[in-house]
C-alpha cells in the first residue's frame, strides 16, 4: 500500500503530465483548425476538433486530480466526470455526423483540399508523442489505482490514430494530388471519433 507521501508524488506527477498533455492539444488544435481552413481539409478540422474537445477532457481529469488533492468526496468527483463523459461523448458524435455530411458533399463535387505542411508536421509530431504520453498516463493511472487516468492515456492512442490517418490523407494529397484522399481519409477518422465519443457516452450514463 502506498503511503500518503508516496500517493501524493503520484498525484504531482499525473498533474504535471495532464497539464503538457492538455496545453500539446491546446497548440494541436490551434495548428489543425487553421491548417483546415486555410487548406479547405475537412480532414485536418475534424482533427483540430477533436483535439479542442480532449481539451475539455484533459481538463476534466486536472480538476478532478486537484480534488483529490484536497480531499473531495469520490461520488463528487464520480458524479462531474460522468457529466463531462456524457457531453464530449454527445459532441464527438455529432462532430462525426458533421465529418461524413461534409465529406460525402466534397466527394460528390470533388472538391479538393490544398496541400498544408502545418498540418502534415503537427500529424508527425503527434504520431509520436501521443504514443509516450499513453505509455505514462496508464503507468501513473494503474499506481494510483485511477481508472479515468488509463482511459484518458487511451484517448492518447485513438489521437495517434487519427494523426496518422491525417498524415496519410496529407501526404497523398501533397505527393499525388489525389482530390479525393482529403475526403477518404476523414470518413476513416469518423471511425475513431465516432467509437471514442460512443464509449464516453456510456461512461457518461455509467455503462
């Protein structure tokens, strides 16, 4: 059993890495979203989303660390993540409806997407920081016996995901002017961001 002095070194230590894993997807979405928009890549905006809404989780998980730091009760903390699960999970769902509408429309008038290098490097640095930052959330999760820990270095690994499928998608458009790879690529993510926000749903009703 760990001791108060022990937990508390944990509890610093999951802090200090949900305070760089939230202010990385703070600087992710600024790059993705604009990237977006400037190349006309529904892909890199639904990539920037996405991370704008991990920001609302990430930050979800701080207060509740900081709570535990200040003894609150567990069915309080219990009560303010399944409200917040319940939310990003509607939203990320809607997003996906949003994703497929979008990019059906652009491939039936075969609009095509700029090639944006912006969002080609936030899509490589993100393939390999996502990876090391679920790697040490779900070792400080499982010695703090914090479940929501774990699964938020989870959400990590679906972000790698998406990154690469971004990277994919902006590669192909760049090197061989494929019109139709900006579109492909963003009903891929649907997949992703329509399983991450349907398994937050289910947190969120306590499922």
């Amino acid at each position: 059993m760990a001791s108060n002095t022990d937990s508390q070194t944990l509890v610093n230590r999951s802090l200090h890495t949900e305070y760089f894993s939230t202010a990385w997807m703070a600087f992710e979405f600024i790059v993705g979203f604009y990237s977006g928009l400037k190349a006309g890549s529904i892909l890199l905006i639904a990539f920037g989303l996405d991370s704008f809404l991990e920001i609302i989780s990430g930050s979800t998980l701080i207060w509740r660390l900081r709570k535990e730091n200040t003894g609150a009760s567990p069915a309080e903390i219990e009560r303010a993540e399944k409200r917040s699960s319940l939310i990003v999970g509607i939203v990320l769902l809607l997003l996906a409806v949003y994703v497929t509408a979008v990019s059906l429309f652009n491939l039936f008038t075969h609009a095509a997407a700029d090639t944006s290098y912006s969002g080609i490097a936030i899509a490589i640095a993100s393939v390999f920081l996502m990876p090391i930052l679920t790697f040490r959330k779900r070792s400080l999760g499982k010695a703090l016996q914090s479940d929501a820990l774990v699964e938020d270095g989870m959400c990590n690994i679906t972000c790698a995901y998406m990154a690469a499928t971004v990277l994919i998608g902006a590669l192909l458009t760049a090197l061989l002017n494929w019109w139709w790879a900006d579109s492909v690529a963003a009903l891929i993510l649907v997949y992703f961001i329509a399983s991450e926000g349907w398994e937050s749903c289910q947190e969120g009703r306590g499922k």
